[in-house]
C-alpha cells in the first residue's frame, strides 16, 4: 500500500463509456478512489453501491469516487447498469495502474494461494497528494467511514 503523504501515481484508464480518465483531470478536487477484486460479486457489489447511494453528499463536499479493477470495460458497463451506479469505474485490465497503487497481492482464499487485488481505498486531495489509505477494508462500511473522513 502507498504510504500517506506520496504523491499518487498519474493514470490513465478507459471508463465503462470508454472514455478516458487521468488523474490530473481531478486537479483542484478531492478524489477517492478505491480498488476492488470484481464486477458483481457480494462485496464489491455492497461497497459500489454503498458509494453509489452516497454519491451526492460526496460531490456536495467537493468529492469525485472512482472505483478500479481489473475487470473489462464490457463488465463495468453491465455491472454499472444492473445496480444503477451514479460514479465512474476503471477498467485496468493491464494491471499497471493496480500495480502502481500496491494492490496487486497475495491472496489466501480457503487455503488456495492466488494473486489478485486487496479492496484498498485512497483519499487524495486537491494537489494529488495521498491523505488518507485504507487496506483490507470491509466492503458495507467502506463507503460511510470514507464520507465521514471527508
């Protein structure tokens, strides 16, 4: 995991429009983004709609959410239109920018060893500094503490 008080890597990533996305684009704003293993799935689902439900009050307080995963844009379209999401997803099919941001892990699922990505969440201010970084969080409140950090 990055450490607070790092400059956040610089990123470009398609999102589930295809269009393009980089991380100078949110100069100026608070930016929380988040990674997270996949598409439709228990957890990922809880905390994307969680982020969803909250979208509002995070751009009242000047906020933008970006949710990151290695899944397709195809499946950030379907996964966005099934749970109406209201913010933007990812697609780092390539792994670099999940690279960059040290969540590319080791995993240990019922005994089985794989790599994948660790649900990490990254709060970076207006200059692109990193100010706040969560590992290991748990989906249903990841949402919540991230609005009352704001």
């Amino acid at each position: 995991m990055l450490e607070v008080g790092t400059k956040a890597p610089d990123f470009t990533l398609p999102d589930q429009n295809g269009e393009m996305h980089s991380l100078s684009d949110y100069k100026g704003k608070k930016l929380i983004l988040y990674f997270y293993p996949k598409d439709n799935t228990a957890g990922c689902t809880k905390q994307a709609c969680g982020f969803s439900e909250r979208y509002p009050q995070f751009l009242e307080k000047g906020v933008e959410v970006l949710g990151v995963s290695k899944d397709s844009v195809a499946s950030h379209k379907r996964f966005e239109e099934k749970h109406g999401l209201a913010f933007t997803l990812l697609s780092d099919t390539e792994l670099e920018v999940i690279k960059a941001y040290d969540v590319w892990k080791e995993k240990k699922n019922y005994g089985k060893v794989s790599m994948g990505v660790v649900r990490t969440t990254y709060l970076i201010d207006e200059d692109g500094v990193i100010i706040r970084a969560m590992d290991k969080v748990k989906a249903a409140d990841n949402p919540q503490q991230m609005l009352d950090e704001v």
